[in-house]
C-alpha cells in the first residue's frame, strides 16, 4: 500500500491577512434588512461582487451565504412558482432540484449525456410541456453540457436557463465562461470546492431586474416593499437572511484572485491522466467538449464491467489498497428518493405534486442509473500539491490490477 497522498489545501497567508484585515474593523457583518444604504451589504461584500463582476464578465454579481440559497433565489427572482415545471438532471447534488420545490414548482428530470455527464438537449426537448418554465443546467464536476443545443431549445420554446455552475468555476464553453451563459448562473464557495470561503455562493446575470429580484431575496425583500414600490405596481416577494458575512467575503475575494494558480495544474494533472488512461480499454478517460475546457473539480472515469471481467466494487476495493480511494457512482437518481417517489415534502399534504403528472418511476433516466449503478468512477487527485508522479502511481496501481485479474475473478467467484 502507498503512504497517504498530500491534500488540497488552497488557504495562505494572503486569506490570513484578509481575516484580520475584517477582525481589526470589527464589523463581521454589515447588512440590516431594511431600505437604506446597508441593505446590498458592506464593504468586503461589495468589492468581491464588483471583483465577480470583472473576472466572468458578467454585469451583477448577488452574494449568499451559499450556491444552495443561491439557487433557490435564481428560481425565485425568475417568478417561477406553484404550477410552474423545472427541467433539469438528476445527477447532482440534492440542493439543484430541492431550490425548485422550495418555490413550490416541480422539478421535472431529463436524462444525461453519457460522455459529459451533464444534460442531454434531446432529453430536454421530450420532456418540455406548457407548464415549463426554465432550464436548471449543472455543469458537473468541471465540465460543460454541449450549450449551443441547449440555448436553441431554450430561444425555440422560450425558456429561461439557470446554470448551477457550483462545481466549474473558471471553465468555458466556446470562449465564454460557464456560470454566464445562461439568465443566471450560480457559483460555489463551499469548503469542498477549488475556490472556496468555508460558506458561500454567488449568483451572477446581465439583467438587472432578475439581480434586483435576488437582492430582494437575500435580505428578507418584503419589508422593504412599502418604501420602494409606493408608485408602482407591486410585484410579490418574500426573502429570508442569505446573506454572506464580511469575513466570508474577505477570504473570497483572495481565492478568487488565484483561481488561474488552483485550475490550471489541476488541467495539467488531468490531462496527462486521461492520455494515460488509453491504454486501458476497459475505462473511459474524462471527455471534454470540442473548444471548451474542464477544470476537474474531480476526475471522472467510466469503467467497462464487461470487458475486464470484475465488478466496480472489487476494482474500487482493489484501488483503495494501493492507497488511491475512489467514489463509486456520485449520487443516486434524485428521483429515486423518497420525497419523489412518495410525492411529499410537507406533512398531511401532497403539495406541489398533487396536480403534477410528473413521472419519478425507476427506469426514467437510463443512462444516469446505469452510470450510477455501474460505470461511473471518480478521483480527487487531479489537484496540487500532487504531481505527474502521483499520477504514474496511480497508473501504476490499475496495470497491476489488470496483472493480477485473475485472482480476482477467482475472489469474486469465492464472494458469492
């Protein structure tokens, strides 16, 4: 077995600095909710939306407190609500379709590209009714969808685009940065994530009503009705406290000057692992989309059970005892949980879905249940400090489980 490898670690002293910088101000936080100067936030707020702004070539930036409560006010500032259908993929994490139940909507879902793991337009197009309103797009693990079919079914049936971009901050897609290709997109800062904050999110678009919307939103936007809409027409809202801190804020704004120094080893790192990775014709190296890239928030591979003879499981088991530990799978279906399968998220009430006839049945997205259940594979070690040698250990491992293949067969067969 290998001795550990090093860990990701994207703090120094420039975060340190920025956290002392917020300590000897004294002023952790600086929103009031209620109309006046201080309801967009404070100082360190401000300047890392302008700096969001900037970097991904957006016009507003709306910081939260998470990519979750982010998400939630996307869907909310697009007016979207009880009667109202969101497309989007079952392969992520759960906050992407609860955000659209928590405006009491109903999330529908399409299936996935097998190559990218990320919605597949032609799935989309079936499963579009008069009741749609917008596409929740996840740009999964580093990656993008193919946008230029997905952009033409959203103009075709007029639909507005959400991007969950939580996990790919700083990839493109033909030149444009994922996060600002849709109506709004939403970014992560989460502890896990290659920039990160401890908590946060952001939520970025061009137009300046959605941002207002999400502003409202963030800091509890029904008090300030009376002062701000006495001579218009009044338009419903309700917020809750969103709101990211100063401190958070600080050390966000230090990530996001480096984000350049976190992606582009991790590319390097992936890219020399996936020309690796060919001469196994039993595992599928990450795909990136012609003219776009990938920035690995994992690595993603694709095993073949049937042309190596062993299970994920026992190849996932014999990895881990060379020391490299992989995730099997990535998240069940969202729709085989059992708040869609029973239809309930509140207590004595079917509502949202009880004048749905949305579908939640086994079987409904194949390709994301069999990549799930059997193909898919993930490493974290595409980051820094590790190095090219990491991943010739790495390289190293899988050959001497193809060596010893055998043996395990005869394991598996001894199992059963």
């Amino acid at each position: 077995m290998s001795k550990p490898l090093a860990g990701y670690n994207s703090f120094g002293r420039e975060e340190e600095k920025a956290v002392l910088a917020v300590m000897k101000k004294k002023i952790l936080s600086d929103f009031v909710g209620r109309a006046g100067g201080k309801f967009l936030g404070g100082e360190y707020v401000l300047k890392f939306e302008r700096e969001i702004c900037s970097r991904f070539g957006v016009r507003y930036a709306v910081s939260f407190n998470s990519a979750s409560t982010a998400l939630q006010a996307a869907v909310g500032a697009l007016g979207i609500g009880p009667g109202n259908e969101v497309i989007t993929s079952p392969y992520t994490m759960s906050a992407s379709a609860s955000a659209i139940l928590l405006n009491n909507a109903i999330p529908v879902f399409a299936d996935i590209d097998k190559d990218t793991f990320c919605l597949d337009a032609a799935s989309i197009e079936k499963k579009i009714t008069r009741h749609t309103k917008a596409i929740m797009v996840i740009n999964l693990f580093g990656g993008s969808p193919d946008y230029g079919k997905i952009l033409l079914l959203a103009r075709k049936h007029n639909l507005k685009i959400i991007e969950d971009n939580a996990q790919s901050a700083g990839a493109k897609y033909k030149g444009k940065y994922l996060g600002a290709i849709g109506d709004i997109g939403v970014f992560s800062f989460n502890v896990h994530k290659t920039l990160q904050c401890g908590e946060g999110g952001v939520l970025v678009t061009n137009n300046k009503k959605l941002a207002w919307r999400s502003q409202l939103i963030r800091n509890h936007g029904e008090v300030v009705i009376d002062d701000l809409y006495k001579d218009e027409i009044y338009e419903p809202i309700i917020g809750s406290n969103y709101r990211l801190s100063e401190l958070h804020a600080a050390i966000a704004s230090e990530q996001l000057k480096k984000i350049n120094k976190f992606n582009q080893p991790r590319q390097k790192l992936a890219n020399y692992l996936t020309s690796k990775l060919k001469q196994f014709k039993w595992l599928g190296g990450a795909k990136v989309l012609k003219n776009s890239g990938h920035v690995y928030y994992v690595y993603p591979f694709k095993f073949f059970e049937g042309k190596i003879g062993i299970s994920r499981l026992t190849f996932a088991q014999a990895m881990a005892a060379e020391g490299f530990s992989l995730g099997q799978g990535y998240v069940k279906p969202l729709y085989l949980m059992p708040l869609y399968q029973r239809k309930e998220i509140y207590p004595r009430s079917k509502f949202p879905f009880d004048k749905s006839p949305v579908s939640y049945k086994k079987g409904l997205c194949p390709v994301t249940e069999r990549l799930w259940a059997r193909e898919l594979l993930y490493t974290t070690i595409c980051h820094p400090p590790l190095t090219k040698k990491d991943m010739d250990l790495f390289i190293g491992a899988i050959k001497k489980i193809e060596k010893n293949v055998e043996a395990l067969k005869k394991y598996e067969k001894n199992k059963k």
